[in-house]
C-alpha cells in the first residue's frame, strides 16, 4: 500500500468531516503538520487557505443538492457543514452572485468558483513541476535588516516591498557587507485569516547584517534573527512567474517522498544575483526549507 502524501491525507480528513465544524486546527492536528507548514502546504500547492477550501467545497456539494435534490435550503445549509441559513446564503452569494433560492429557481449549475473534490492524480498534476534534487546544508544564525511588509495569495505586494528596499540599500552598502545578498522571508507564523478566507502573510525583505547595534535608528530598519540549523535548498531559476511552481514541486512533490521531517522554522528565499527584471530568464534564488 502506497503511502499517502500530508496533502493527500489532509484532504481525505476534509472530505469525511466536510458537514463537521473543522478547521486548520483540526487538519494541522490530523497530519502531524504545525499551522505554519500547513499554511504553507495548502497556499504553495493549492493556492488558497484551508478555510477557503472548506468552504468551497462545502459550497460546491450544496449547489448540487440544490440542482438534484428537493432538500429544503435550510436542510442544505446546515447538511453541508454551515451554521445557519443566513451564513450559508452569504457564502452561496459571494461565490455564486445570487441566493440559494434564486439560484435553485433558475436551474443552475455554475460551479466555476466553488470546488469539486480533489483526487490523489489532481494533487500530482498540481504539484509536478519541478523535478530538482536539493542541497542539504547546516546554516549558523544568520541577522538580517530590513522592511516588513504584507502580502497575500490574491494581492502580491513582494515587488513594491523589494523596490523600496533595494532604494534604501543602494545609500547603505557600508552598513550591509558582502555578500550583499537579498532576503525574502516568508512570516507564516504571522498569518490572518481575512473574512473572504485569503491568508495575509507577514514578509520581511532585507540583507544580512553584523550585528545591529549599529544600525541607524532613524532608518526604522526591521530585525530579524533565522535561527541556526539545517536546511533542504532548492534553486529556482528563470521568470518569478513560475516560482510558485518550484514551491508547488518542494511541498507537493518532493516532501511526500524524501523522509526528512520539517522543522518549524521560518522557510526564505536567498537572492545572490542583481535582479532585473520580474520576467529576466537569467533570475536565480535559492530557497530554504527548514529541517530537522
């Protein structure tokens, strides 16, 4: 018997308790995975929150029985794993752009923003992209000064972030020594959960640095410490378009068969070569995953 993925596993957990008050709590605790990394595991794969996968599939079994069935709505509702009738009809509307019962009366069967259940094949074909083996490597603790910032699945605010640090950084270079390679720090640990269900992510983008006693204060420079141990590194190359696909193959792909166990840290992103451009092939970063 093959062994299932945590992905594979935390969605099966999903649809036998889908009608059930389950959350992230509840998956993290079902697959040995912390918060952080499965955050990570559903945003990088799947593209979206546990919470928002619930829903969605929740949503997309109602307006099912809403088609095929004769179950009065409130029976729907509350079937389906929703609190009430008045919260199934704001999440039906928001997805659908009309109420149960219209959409019922109009003999419709839209499903494009709800979501169908995923098969073990649909999670391979999402996650196989990249087929890259990574370097181990034990890090010491590392400093790093920088800005923070948000980000989310919907809304990438990295480029503005990188922009403004990269300025200031240009009128620094004594401050940061060499090699004054770029940081991108992805705060899953610092994560909200926003009413639509997108997840906003805390990011830090900066360099590394001495120490920060010398530090100007009047900067406001951010503070990190990554804390020492070791680490899978892959390399990503060519257009920052794809990159989520190289998360897609480290969490989708390879975690499932390597036999190592994260670690919960703070994975990040190490970029050693200028960036020109968002699109540029000649793009290179180097990506830490924490483990144990």
């Amino acid at each position: 018997m093959n062994q299932i993925s945590p992905l594979e596993r935390a969605i099966e957990y999903i649809e036998h308790h889908l009608n059930e008050n389950i959350g992230l709590s509840d998956v993290s605790r079902e697959t040995g995975y912390s918060y952080y990394h499965m955050t990570r595991l559903f945003s990088s794969v799947l593209g979206e929150s546990v919470g928002r996968y619930i829903n969605r599939r929740r949503l997309y079994n109602a307006s099912e029985k809403l088609i095929h069935s004769n179950q009065r709505v409130i029976d729907i509702a509350l079937d389906c794993g929703f609190q009430s009738p008045e919260a199934f009809s704001r999440a039906f509307k928001a997805a659908f752009g009309s109420s149960p019962v219209e959409y019922r009366r109009a003999g419709l069967d839209l499903v494009v923003n709800a979501k169908r259940e995923l098969l073990p094949e649909d999670v391979a074909h999402i996650a196989a992209n990249i087929s890259r083996s990574p370097e181990f490597v034990t890090r010491e603790e590392t400093r790093i000064a920088g800005l923070r910032g948000t980000t989310s699945l919907s809304d990438n605010r990295l480029p503005a972030l990188w922009e403004e640090f990269l300025r200031l950084h240009k009128g620094l270079k004594d401050l940061f020594p060499p090699p004054g390679a770029g940081y991108g720090i992805c705060e899953t640990q610092q994560t909200t959960y926003t009413k639509d269900g997108d997840i906003l992510f805390a990011v830090m983008v900066g360099s590394p640095v001495d120490d920060f006693d010398h530090l100007p204060p009047a900067l406001s420079l951010e503070q990190k410490v990554l804390r020492a141990g070791r680490y899978a590194v892959f390399t990503h190359r060519g257009t920052f378009a794809n990159l989520v696909k190289t998360y897609q193959y480290i969490f989708g792909t390879w975690l499932p068969t390597a036999g190592v166990e994260l670690d919960d840290r703070e994975d990040f992103e190490v970029y050693e070569r200028e960036v020109l451009s968002f699109d540029d092939p000649s793009n290179e970063v180097k990506i830490f995953i924490p483990i144990k």
